[in-house]
C-alpha cells in the first residue's frame, strides 16, 4: 500500500480463487479505471452528441461515421450536403465503448429526432463502415417513416475477415471495443443476421488498400479493411465501385459529388455504376 497526500488505494481482484492486490498512487488511477471500465459499460447508455447544420429545405441527412472514427471524419460530407440545401445532422456515438444495438438504438434515434425538430419531412442517411451496420440493425427492430434513401460507404454487410483474424490479437479488443467482435463473419456476425434492406439504398466500396497487411485477409477487390463482396446488400437498388481506400472514402472528392447525386436522383452520374431490381 502506497501512502500519499490524497490517501492510499487498494484494489483487489479475485476472479479465478486467487487474490492479487493492485496498489496506485493517485496520479496512475487512470490505469485502474481503463481496466475496470469495460465491465460497466454494459450498464450505461451511449453518450451521444448531435451537430445540426439547418438549411429552408425539408430534406435531411444524418451522417453516422464508423468504429474508431468521429463525427469529424464526415466533415468534408458535412459540407457538400448543407452547400446542396440539405439540412444536415452529424451525429458523434462512442463507437469503442458499446455493442451494436446499444450504440444503432442511441445514434440513429438521435439523428432522426434532430431531423424532425427541424422540420425535415424527408430524412436520408450517408454512412461510412459500421455506421450503415448502425442503420441496417435500427430498422430491423422499427421503422423510419420519413426515410428517403441511404447511401453506405464501405460497409461490412457481410463482415470482415480482419476481425476474424485479429479478434484474439492482444490489445485488439481494448482498441477496438465489444462492437468490432460483431462484425466478422463468423456464428457470431450481427451483419450477416440482419437481412435485406427494405428502403432505397446505394453502396459505394473501395477498390484501392494503403493496407497490404490486412488485404491478406480478404477477398480481392477490397478497400483495405472491407471487400466488394462484402459491402455488397441484398435489396440494395445500386452499387458503385470507385478507386479508394476504407480511411478516406468518405473524404473523396467524387465519392462526395456521387453521394449528393444519389441522394438528389437515386443515380450516379458514373457509367459504371450498377443498378438492381430493388425496393423502388
């Protein structure tokens, strides 16, 4: 036990029969708290923030980013969409912190409130990664009566063999959080349990990797983190193929300009895109 100015610490931990003791000063709690936190996370409810751009029209567009990024990374989207008259809500959720369906009921429900506090009649989501895993688990559960369309960049609708491989990697969980071991392809995929999507929706995936490492992992084309297949979703009405990696797709001029034209028209403005019997 280690005497300070503040007192002393003491914390036991005894999960196998064996008790070990774990003495801090104050200044390293900080280290208690990161092993602890995890086994009270369950218990609490995500802690989301909502950033709201209101524009005259009554379309709306809700930007939900993916594991380990921020509502910052949709920025540059941000941007396009309001300059193009949409009202647009940015909605920032602890990706790392939460399970799925406790990260899709607190995120997407807040985005849609904000939506219709504003006035908006037509509400649209442009999601990049596990962001459209937000959205696809929210409306297997409810519906969204306003809902116009969706466009999902790089999505792992079919899980991603990097969590297959990496999910036992030390430190992989800690950095990632319990919503990353949802998102393989394995029993234990939420993707693969969610079915076809019921509502226009358009997918653009990446055909470039800055990642040689974990494009091991998956089938070719693929973005570095997800495949084409994968992003692939039964029910989707169009799919766009486009030269960029999983980090910065959302950053990409043309996947902006073809996100805005697929929200505006339900097209894309590139020849090679491919269409599909779907909702519509």
């Amino acid at each position: 036990m280690v005497q300070t100015d503040a007192g002393s610490i003491t914390l036991e931990i005894d999960k196998t029969g064996l008790t070990g003791m774990c003495t801090l000063k104050i200044r390293f709690v900080a280290l208690c708290v990161a092993v602890l936190l995890p086994f009270s996370l369950a218990a609490q409810t995500p802690d989301v923030h909502v950033d709201v751009e209101p524009s005259q029209t009554n379309e709306c567009v809700i930007l939900l980013h993916g594991l380990a990024r921020t509502a910052s990374s949709m920025n540059a989207l941000g941007v396009a969409l309001h300059q193009q008259g949409f009202t647009v809500v940015k909605v920032d959720y602890p990706s790392r912190k939460h399970r799925v369906e406790a990260l899709s009921e607190s995120a997407v429900s807040a985005g849609v409130a904000s939506c219709k506090e504003h006035g908006s009649q037509s509400i649209n989501f442009v999601t990049h990664s596990m962001g459209g895993i937000l959205v696809r688990d929210y409306l297997s559960r409810q519906s969204i009566a306003e809902l116009s369309r969706v466009v999902m960049l790089a999505p792992p609708n079919h899980g991603s063999a990097v969590v297959d491989n990496l999910k036992d990697v030390p430190g992989v969980l800690w950095l990632n959080g319990p919503a990353f071991l949802q998102l393989g392809t394995d029993k234990e995929s939420l993707p693969l349990s969610l079915g076809r999507i019921e509502v226009d929706t358009a997918i653009i995936a990446g055909t470039e990797s800055i990642n040689l490492f974990l494009s091991n992992y998956l089938e070719n084309p693929d973005d570095g983190k997800v495949s084409v297949e994968s992003a692939r979703l039964e029910g989707m009405c169009a799919m766009l193929l486009v030269p960029v990696s999983h980090p910065y797709i959302m950053q990409d001029e043309s996947v902006i300009e073809q996100t805005i034209a697929y929200l505006q028209t339900g097209r894309f403005t590139i020849e090679s895109a491919e269409y599909l019997d779907c909702v519509e």
